[in-house]
C-alpha cells in the first residue's frame, strides 16, 4: 500500500438522518435514511433547510417550470 496515502487526515463526514431527525457521523443509520455528507455538524443540522431552499429555487425556475406547457398539446 502506498505509505503516503495511508498518512492522510482522516476527514470527518457529517450526515442529516430523516428517520431520527438527527445528525449523524459514517457510522449512523443506513444511507437511504440519510441526507450528507456535510463537512460539519453544523451543515448537517441545516440539511432540510438547504433542501428547502432547493425546492423552492428549483419549483421557481422558469427552465424547470414543467406548469408553464400543460396547455401544449406537443404540435
């Protein structure tokens, strides 16, 4: 193995649980019940409202507005 790799900090990855509702390190819940990883615990705790935030950009982005054709009958 190459000894220069193997001397790397470890980075600590953070995770945002929507099972629990709690922020979580690698070892927590499995990964289809988790939002990450953060590079902090703060990121992590703040994982729905980025999520929000998205939601809302993307639902109000007029290249993404899926609405603004229904009318059009694909001619």
């Amino acid at each position: 193995m190459n000894d220069a790799i193997d001397e790397l900090p470890l980075t600590e990855e953070w995770f945002y649980c929507i099972e629990h509702g709690s922020v979580e390190t690698r070892d927590g819940c499995k990964v289809t019940d988790r939002l990450g990883p953060y590079p902090t615990r703060q990121a992590a705790a703040a994982a729905l409202d980025r999520v929000e935030d998205r939601n809302d950009d993307w639902d109000h982005d007029p290249n993404w507005n899926d609405d603004q054709d229904a009318d059009d009958d694909g001619s």
